[in-house]
C-alpha cells in the first residue's frame, strides 16, 4: 500500500525527474506529466490522490488543467509551482479551489511534509464514516450528525480538544446536499486580531496598507458549502457581533468595499469551552449562543469509549504501518492493556500522535506497550495515592497527580515545552515553575 497517487504536472525535465524520485523515495505512486496534453491524458485514466503542477506549460496551463479535472470529478487537492508568482494569483488560485502555491525554487522537505499532511487528511476523510461506528454512543451520535446533514440549520458541535469535532463537521458536510462544494475550516483562537476582518470578510485593493489586491475572505470561500467555525468560544466579543450580524442578515461586505455580498453556506461550529457559562459570565454574547446552538451534538472524551480502544488502536497501526512502508503490525495485549488504564487527555489526536511514533521507531512488525507509552504509563487518578504512598498527605497526591500528568504532556509534545503549556492551558513561564517545584528535568520526559 502506497501513500497515495501524485500526478505531477512539469516541464522542467531536472525539477520532473527529482520530484518523481524523492516522492517515489516516500512512498508515492507517481505519474509525470510533462504538458498539459500529457497531463489531460493522465486525469482520464485512475484519478490521482493529488495533483502538484508547475503553473506555465509549453502547451497550456496548470489551472485549465485543475479545472477540467474538477468539472469531471470533483475537487482534488493541487499545489501549484511557479517562477512566476505574486500574491494576488496565489489568491486567485486558492480561491479556486488550490490547496497550497510554492514558488521557485522551493524547499522539497517542506513541500514533501505537505503533501503527507495532505495525504493524512485524505486518509482520516475516507474513514469518517467509520469514526460513529465503533460503539453504542458514537453510532447514537453519527445519526444525529446524518439527521443534521439532511437540514439545514447551524450545528454546534462540543467535546474535549481531540475527541474530533472538526471529524464530526466534515461528516455533516458530506453527508448532505453541499458534499461537492467547498468545506472551509476556521480556527477562531488563531485569527491575528490585526488581520482577522480581512481573513472573514475578505478586502478590496487599497483598503489598507499593503493590500494590493482584491482577497476573498473565508465568508465568501464558503460560497454554498460548509463554513466551519472550530474553538467558537475564542471569538473576540466584536467578532461576535459581526458572525451574528452575519447570521442574522445572510449578508457582509469585503473590508473597504461596498458592495453587500450574500453568505449562502452552512454553519457548523465547535468549542471546547463551555459557552453557557461564559454566556452566564458576560463572555459570550447570548444571542449568538442561540443562533449557533440550534442542533448541538457533544463527542465523548476517549476516556468514556474504551470498547472502541482496540479497533482504534489495530486502524491506526495499521493505517501508519502502510505509510511507513512495513507490512501487517499487531498490536501486542499488553499495549491493549495499558491503552484501557491511560486517561488519554489529548483524546483521538494523542492516540494517533502516539501510534504513529510507536510505529515508527519500534520494529515494523508488532507494537508493544513501551512502544505506545515511552514515558512510562500514567495511571489513572484512583491510583495516585498509593503511587505517592499509603500514608501520603493531600498535598503529597495533588503534587503526584500534577507531576505525572506535566510528564505526560511533554511527552506527547516530544519535550516541546510551548506544546505542552498549550495542552495543559497554562503560560511556559508557569509550566516552567511547576517543572522546577516539581523536579521535572529533561530526562524525565
């Protein structure tokens, strides 16, 4: 099992021939095409997982190339490579459907790491369905989300950071009328607050310092698909007011323009945070809450699925042996043991973390506990006391229980301290503190 099909669309016989080696080297199925006749050859035989195609052809262009591939058989991920690149055609082309524009010369490590979290994405997309029907309560909930896919009405979808809620949004988008139009993720904690109206609402040229083109924001990206809105909760309050003047009109204009444009997508939202409290606290606007809180679905941590832990644990081996080029891999009892006493904080994103390093530095053919908990294994709450000691004082459990789960967390991040702050919601510089009250070196993780 390869890492997907690549068609690769250049000219350039030195540039072709060493994309088509090194993506050979990671796994790839590639096809070369060296002009647009070629290329438009190629599409009609078994479609490509990804297209990566220089811009000017001897013969044509990457982008007719792009579009007649998606009138024939739906949106596929492209990268486009130019010489010739400014940003207002790399706006054009990500608006018309490009996932990614590199311009010559580039760093192939980085484009290769791309188009593996490409071909992740892919993967994780063809197994949505299967995520609600590991156990009784994700079947309960996959069939809310397939009612909701069939009405069209905003869907707020609450859980834990990696239960997959942006899973569960992309399953409402596929599952209904709007499949075939655009899904368009929007992490509203990582909007810069500089540039957050022109990301949204897009702007016009001249609209502000340095804006020398026309931008569609993701409002109009959209267009009639799926809008989603994922950490909700972290929108700034005069953002809200916008999203909810947005809703209510069905209605924006791009920042400096005056022309009013129509937002004909659905909404699906999620958050982690609690947002009736933060209504209740003065955090989260209360109209908003009830314009976005019409079909709500809430994923259960990890933790509360242990029925599921074994078919997930063999899926996800399995899934990144074939990647790394190994053949079968079992999952060693033990491995299935310690997965079940494991709190799994991170949720689906550190099983999948975890599995896919214990895959890759263990031997290629069975994954052992070691394999999965490195670190050694974090037990549950219930046990803390007798890991601090019989006789052990309140504060000697609570620093116990604190120490193992900082431990936990910089491992799941490799010993990447800003990960890990992030994780556990605290600042470095507390996470730091707590490290040195708690005499938690390097070595310990």
């Amino acid at each position: 099992m390869t890492a997907g099909r690549i068609l690769v669309v250049e000219d350039d016989a030195t540039l072709g021939q060493s994309l088509q080696q090194r993506l050979v080297l990671e796994g790839y199925t590639v096809r070369w095409a060296r002009s647009a006749a070629e290329a438009d050859s190629a599409l009609k035989g078994v479609a490509p997982d990804i297209i990566l195609s220089d811009i000017r052809l001897p013969d044509g262009d990457g982008e007719t190339i792009m579009r007649r591939h998606f009138e024939r058989f739906g949106l596929v991920p492209v990268i486009f490579m130019t010489a010739y690149g400014d940003i207002d055609q790399a706006v054009r082309l990500v608006r018309d459907g490009a996932v990614d524009y590199v311009s010559k010369p580039f760093d192939l490590d980085e484009l290769v790491e791309t188009l593996h979290s490409i071909s992740r994405r892919k993967s994780s997309s063809a197994q949505i369905g299967a995520a609600f029907a590991g156990s009784q309560a994700m079947r309960k909930i996959g069939a809310t989300l397939l009612r909701a896919a069939e009405i069209d009405l905003p869907v707020l979808i609450l859980g834990e950071t990696g239960t997959g809620k942006e899973v569960a949004a992309r399953y409402v988008h596929e599952a209904g009328p709007r499949k075939k139009l655009p899904f368009i993720p929007v992490n509203c904690g990582a909007l810069p607050a500089e540039l957050a109206d022109s990301l949204l609402f897009g702007h016009e040229r001249g609209s502000f310092t340095g804006a020398t083109g026309v931008h569609r924001g993701f409002f109009e990206e959209a267009d009639g698909g799926t809008l989603f809105l994922d950490e909700i909760g972290d929108l700034s309050p005069v953002l809200q007011v916008k999203l909810l003047r947005v809703l209510e009109t069905r209605e924006f204009r791009r920042l400096g323009g005056s022309e009013t444009r129509k937002f004909a997508a659905r909404l699906v939202c999620a958050t982690n945070r609690d947002l009736g409290a933060m209504v209740a606290e003065g955090q989260f606007r209360e109209d908003l809450w009830f314009r976005i809180n019409v079909i709500a679905c809430k994923l259960p941590p990890l933790r509360e699925r242990q029925e599921e832990l074994p078919s997930l644990l063999e899926s996800f081996a399995s899934a990144a042996a074939a990647r790394l080029g190994h053949g079968r891999i079992v999952v060693d009892e033990a491995a299935y043991e310690a997965a079940k006493r494991h709190r799994w904080p991170g949720n689906i994103r550190e099983l999948i973390n975890r599995v896919d390093r214990a895959v890759a530095l263990g031997d290629g053919k069975a994954l052992f506990e070691a394999d999965l908990f490195p670190e050694g294994l974090v037990q549950m709450p219930t046990d803390l006391g007798g890991s601090a000691g019989a006789n052990a004082t309140l504060s000697d459990v609570r620093n116990a229980a604190e120490r193992a789960h900082i431990k936990a967390a910089l491992a799941r991040a490799d010993g990447s301290a800003k990960e890990a702050a992030e994780s556990l919601g605290v600042s470095r510089t507390t996470l730091w503190e707590k490290m040195r009250r708690l005499n938690i070196g390097p070595d310990d993780t």
